[in-house]
C-alpha cells in the first residue's frame, strides 16, 4: 500500500510541481538513483524517492547514503533536520539577513535574542562561504555558519 501512495503522489506532484521545485533536493538515497537532477521530473522523482524511503533525516545524522554529518559539536539532530529540510529558504534568509528560517536555526542554536541581529549580519555578509555552491550540503551549511558565529 505504501509503494502504490509513493507512486500516487508521485505522479500527482509531477503535474504540480512546475518550477517551484527546489534546485537542491539535498542528501539521500533518490540523490544517488537521479544523480544530475537537472529537471524538474527528475527533482521530484529523487526527493519523493527520499521520502518513501524516509532515508535522508537517517543519512544527515549518521552521514551515510550521500549525506555530510556536521562535524561540529553545536550541531543537534533538530538543526540537521531543520537545516536539511529548509535549504532554499535558509539560503534566501540569510541573503536578505532576516527571515522565519533564519530565526529558527539562531533559537536551535540557543544565539540570544539580544545577539540575533549582529549574527544575522555576520551571516549575510558571509553568505558564499555559508553556501558556496548549489551542491552544498546541508551538514556544510551547518558548520559554516557555526564558523562564522564562533
């Protein structure tokens, strides 16, 4: 039953999906079955692959299956998950040094509210060397702006 769901919203998420599909579908196992996921149907097939299988949330925390491990101590399994899921708006967040994501990830990372606005700066002015690339992973992200706070 599981297999014919997957396959179900596979189906109906391709004729949605368009181009509000995120360019980085992250970590996991549909990474590795549609490597180069340069379109659209492949993009959807890969993440709704990651889903079936609930392999990615698994790969991030124990590093395996494509997925880069933060290699920080600071770094908790809610803001690897967190950080994962939210790529795209993270990256919008601290490029415009606001925003709900970027808030969330400082109050995971226990960043007082009166030391908020100094971090959001010094991570917008960061921001390249937060996400070098599109293919950066989320474990990356997490330690570069752990670098960047320290």
């Amino acid at each position: 039953m599981k297999k014919v769901l997957c396959a179900a919203v596979t189906v109906l998420t391709i004729g949605v999906a368009g181009s509000a599909m995120a360019d980085n579908i992250g970590c996991g196992v549909g990474t590795s079955v549609f490597p180069n996921a340069d379109t659209t149907i492949k993009q959807v097939l890969a993440a709704t692959t990651n889903g079936c299988f609930g392999n990615q949330t698994f790969g991030i925390t124990s590093g395996t299956v494509g997925c880069d491990k933060p290699s920080s101590f600071a770094s908790t399994p809610q803001l690897e998950r967190f950080v994962a899921a939210n790529m795209d708006a993270l990256a919008r967040d601290i490029a415009a040094g606001q925003g709900e994501t970027l808030a969330t990830v400082a109050e995971l990372l226990q960043v007082p509210a009166t030391e908020q606005a100094q971090v959001f700066a010094a991570l917008q002015a960061n921001f390249s060397r937060i996400y070098p690339s599109a293919e950066v992973q989320s474990g990356q992200v997490i330690d570069a702006i752990i670098g960047v706070i320290s």
